[in-house]
C-alpha cells in the first residue's frame, strides 16, 4: 500500500468531473487500498479520488465512531454513487484535506439514500444521516468538480481566497 499525493485547491484537477468505474478489478483494489492508507494518514474522513489525482467516481467514508476512533470494518468504499432521496436541511462545519486549515459552516442535506456499487461491482443502498450523510455529500461533490468553498455565502468565499492567498505568500 502506498500513501497518495493529496491535491491541493486550486489545482484544476480538483474541478474535473470524475468518470464512471467499469473495471472492478485489482487495480481498483489497489487504489481503494491506497486512498484508505492516505485517508487515515492524513487525517481524513473521506477521500474522493480525484483529489489524490484519479478523474473516477471513487470515495471513500470512515468517520470516527463513538469511541472517537476510525475503525476499519466500519469503512465505507462507494463507487459510482447515485443520490436517491435528500431530505431536510443541516448545518455542518466543514473542512477538508485539499483545502487544509480552513473550516466553514455549510448547508447540506440531513438524510440521504444513495445508490452505489462496492469494489467488487456489487450494488448496495445506503441511507446515512448527520455526520456520514454530511461526509457522502461533500466527497459527491469532489466527484462534480465541487469543492465545499464554492457553496460558501459570497462574503465567506472572499474571506476564505483572502486567507488563501495570505497562506500560499508566508508558505511562498
């Protein structure tokens, strides 16, 4: 297993919308395996994969348990995802690895039913709520070319490319 370059925003191919996965075969598996590795390394609770640079409709879930740690056997790996019902309305503070230290309040949808294949290409439905269908929602988004800035109220979006650009002069 390998660690995964983790892109960085603005690098353009965060805003390439991924393609569906056919091959459900053991490159697939290495991959999975090796956006697990860099998930966990990172820090992460989802990893997308066109944010380690692979323009396919692969993420990745493990948020942390109630014991606060992230075990494996509660991974979730979806390929091909397909949103089947949205419903209500929550508040979630966001962060995320290709835009690092930088947290935000955003408006997602409380309940999900999504449709998905599995590694092996099995189908499976899953309805996630609170912190996993907040988590599902912002990786799709990744997955559209969407980062969670761009869904930021305007005033907040200039705060943020403020910061940003404060960030990339002192790392320069």
């Amino acid at each position: 297993m390998a660690i995964l370059k983790v892109l960085k925003y603005p690098h353009p191919i965060l805003r390439k919308k991924s393609k569906e996965v056919k091959d459900f075969d053991t490159n697939l598996h290495q991959l999975l395996d090796d956006m697990y590795e860099t998930m966990i390394a990172k820090n992460g609770i989802g990893l997308a994969a066109i944010q380690v640079g692979i323009d396919k409709r692969i993420l990745l879930v493990n948020p942390p348990a109630q014991d606060d740690i992230q075990h494996k056997d509660e991974l979730i790996e979806i390929i091909n995802p397909v949103f089947l019902k949205k419903e209500g309305n929550i508040k979630w503070n966001e962060g995320c690895l290709s835009v690092p230290e930088f947290y935000e309040e955003v408006d997602r949808f409380e309940e999900i039913t999504l449709a998905y294949q599995d590694r092996f290409g099995e189908k499976k439905i899953l309805q996630a709520s609170q912190l996993l269908a907040v988590v599902i929602q912002h990786e799709t988004d990744h997955l559209n070319g969407i980062l969670f800035v761009d869904k930021l109220p305007i005033l907040k979006r200039k705060k943020f490319e403020k910061e940003l650009k404060k960030n990339q002069k002192e790392t320069g």
